[in-house]
C-alpha cells in the first residue's frame, strides 16, 4: 500500500496496464466500446425532445386554443432531430464504436 508523504504530494499506485484513460480522458482504455453509450443518448434525446415538443402541443392547443407559425417549425426541428437520433442508433447497432 502507497504511503502518504506529510511533507511532499501524495503517492498513488499506478493503474494496471490496460486500463489508463481513454479517449478524452474517460477511464476504461481504448479497448472499451462506446456503442452502448450512443444508442441510450440518441434515445433520451429523441424521448425528451418529444415529450417537451408534445406538452409544447398540448399546451398551445388545448390551454391557449392557438397554434402558430412557431409551433409548426419547432415540430419540423423534431422530425430532423427524431431522424438525426434515427441514425445514430442505427448506427451504433450496425457499427462497433471504438
């Protein structure tokens, strides 16, 4: 075990080989896949841009009674988006990302 100096830094062990930082700095080394990572953040953003879009929706049209030019642009912006996130996740599925 790695004793710590009073009077100079602390001393640490290093990591065994194989497991330094990978790319940015994230643990886990370059043999670690980030497949799995890209397909759960293309979903969340598709869900969460949806139900925000959606409430977004609801709100103009059944509280206020109004829907405008704006309204349709930014369901317009989610089609690109929903598409955007479409292919990530197919290609995350059909590619291994290293």
């Amino acid at each position: 075990m790695a004793e710590n100096n009073s009077t100079g830094p602390p001393i640490f062990i290093p990591p065994p080989p194989g497991s330094g930082p990978g790319p940015l700095g994230i643990p886990g080394g370059t043999d670690r896949s980030y497949q799995v990572d890209i397909i759960v953040c293309a979903v969340l953003t598709a869900v969460i841009g949806a139900v925000f879009v959606g409430l977004r929706f609801y709100a103009r049209r059944i509280v206020v009674n109004v829907l405008g030019w704006e309204d349709w642009l930014i369901l317009t912006s989610l089609v690109f988006s929903l598409s955007l996130s479409l292919s990530l996740i197919t290609a995350g599925c059909l590619c291994d990302v290293m």
